[in-house]
C-alpha cells in the first residue's frame, strides 16, 4: 500500500499507481494539452506547473483507489482543468460500464476538457451547466460516486452534491487543514457517516469519504 510519494514524472506515477502504458500515454497527452492551453486559460495555479505530475495528477489518481469496484456513475462537480474527474475517467477507463460525467461552468475549461477526450479516446460526459439548475440535477440524477477538489467548503459540497445522492452514494472530496473545522460546520445542517483518509500527495490534507446523506430537520 502507498503511504507517501513524490512524483517528479510519468514513470514515478506509473509505478505509484500500477497502470498500464495505455493508461499512461493518456495521461501523458493529457499534461501536455495542460501546458499548451495554460498560457490561454488558467486550468492551474501557475506556480505548480513545474509539479503537475504531482499536485494535480498523483494527488486526482489517490481516488482511483477509494472509487467502489461496483461504481458505474461518476459525477464530478465543478471540474475546471479535470482534477480529479478527468485524471478518474482515465484510470477507471477499463472498468466495466464506468461512465464520468464532468460540470464545468467555464466554456473555455469545457473547451479543454472536451480536447482532452478527444485527444486521448476517453468517453465522458461534459455538461457547462450549473449544478446547482434543477434540469442539471434532473438529468444527472443519482450516482454511484460524486468528486470535487478546491470548489467548495464541505458544507456547500454537501448542499450541491445531495440531490445526486443515492442510499450507497459515496462522496469523495479533498479537504486541506481545515478538515475538522469544515466536517462540524457541515454537520450542523446534515447527516452523515464520513471517514478521513490522510492524502498521498499533501501534508496536513486530507480526502473526505461521505456515504448516507441527508439533511438535518429543521426543529
């Protein structure tokens, strides 16, 4: 089991998370289309370009681990430069039926993302709606598995994310130090059994396992 890495490139994140050299070549494009498009639009802060394969792709992989072998709909909210979803879509690929939907309100990030597919042959659904629209919740309705990364406190997750919540939906977001702080916050307006998984890629982070939603009653 991986307990810490350090992924200066490709070949470091393949033997970190054992993936095929189909699955690699993916990824490889998909840093590449990164740093092209990047003087464009800003998928990334740009102090961390010189460390993609790190803070975006390694610390976006740790899910692929922690995604239920039986999940078939994924849902990523908020998805920006496709961290985690996309990185998700690509390592679960040969799953069967696996299916990622991406929500992305910015049509230039969309305009990436759907390059992304393209170029790498990845099947995913991309929609430049808000999450929050009655139809986007309508026509997604619940899945297996829902993602966000650096969108939200958890509460607000929470608020976006119920609708798409099913009775074995499991939610995965990554939260900094202000976990605890953001985990009690969230508890006072909902219900929910969550565990803390401390992240691979970042000191003092942490990865937010939420299962069993639903919203406090109002006294």
């Amino acid at each position: 089991m991986i307990t810490s890495m350090n992924i200066a490139g490709p070949d470091e994140f393949a033997n970190a998370f054992n993936v095929s050299r189909e699955t690699l070549a993916k990824l490889q494009a998909y840093h590449n289309l990164v740093g092209r498009w990047q003087k464009a639009v800003n998928l990334v802060g740009p102090s961390t370009l010189p460390t993609l394969w790190h803070r975006h792709f390694a610390d976006s992989a740790q899910l692929a681990a922690m995604v239920p072998t039986n999940a078939q709909t994924h849902v990523d909210l908020g998805s920006g430069g496709g961290f985690p979803g996309l990185v998700l879509a690509i390592m679960c690929a040969a799953r069967p039926n696996f299916r990622t939907t991406l929500v992305e309100t910015d049509q230039r990030k969309v305009a990436f993302l759907r390059e992304v597919a393209r170029q790498t042959g990845i099947a995913v659904d991309i929609l430049c709606n808000r999450i929050e629209n009655p139809e986007t919740q309508a026509r997604l309705g619940r899945v297996d598995v829902v993602t966000a990364r650096a969108l939200a406190p958890l509460g607000k997750l929470l608020t976006l994310a119920a609708p798409l919540f099913g009775k074995e939906t499991v939610g995965l977001f990554h939260k900094g130090r202000g976990a605890q702080q953001e985990l009690a916050e969230a508890q006072a307006h909902w219900q929910f059994e969550y565990r803390t998984c401390m992240s691979l890629t970042e000191a003092d982070a942490c990865v937010v396992e939420v299962r069993h939603l639903t919203a406090v009653e109002e006294a």
